[in-house]
C-alpha cells in the first residue's frame, strides 16, 4: 500500500504550480510552519545553552582549583 501513496505524492509535487489554497488552509500552513520553526529553535537554543553552561561551569571550577592553589590552601603532598 505504500507505492501508491508515493504516486500520489509525485502526482501532487508535478502539480504543484496549478494548487490554490484557501484562506483557512493557508493560514493553518502558516500556523503549523511558524509551530515547527518555533520547536527547532527551542531545541537548538536548549542544546547551545546547556553546552555553554557546562563550559562556563568548567572554567569556574578551574579557576577557583587554581586561586586555592595559588593561596596555598592546598599543599602538594
């Protein structure tokens, strides 16, 4: 049953110049569009601000190892 959906979807795309689309179906495309955008780039942003919060967080455990060091609060055994 597969094939013939994939023929209609060809059938759809070569015809795709002559498809109107009314106002409520056109402002539903827009509607899903601007919902799937919104959820990649919700990801995304997640995604990056996880990692620089890691870094960030690295770099401030290295910096307080190295000013305890540098104060001698701890000693090399």
């Amino acid at each position: 049953m597969v094939l013939p959906s994939a023929v209609k979807l060809s059938v759809r795309f070569a015809d795709m110049n002559e498809i109107t689309l009314t106002d409520r179906e056109e402002a539903i495309a827009r509607k899903a569009a601007k919902l799937a955008i919104e959820e990649m780039s919700g990801e995304f942003y997640k995604k990056v601000g996880k990692t620089v919060v890691e870094k960030a967080l690295i770099w401030i455990g290295m910096l307080v190892v190295g000013f305890v060091i540098g104060k001698g609060w701890i000693v090399k055994v």
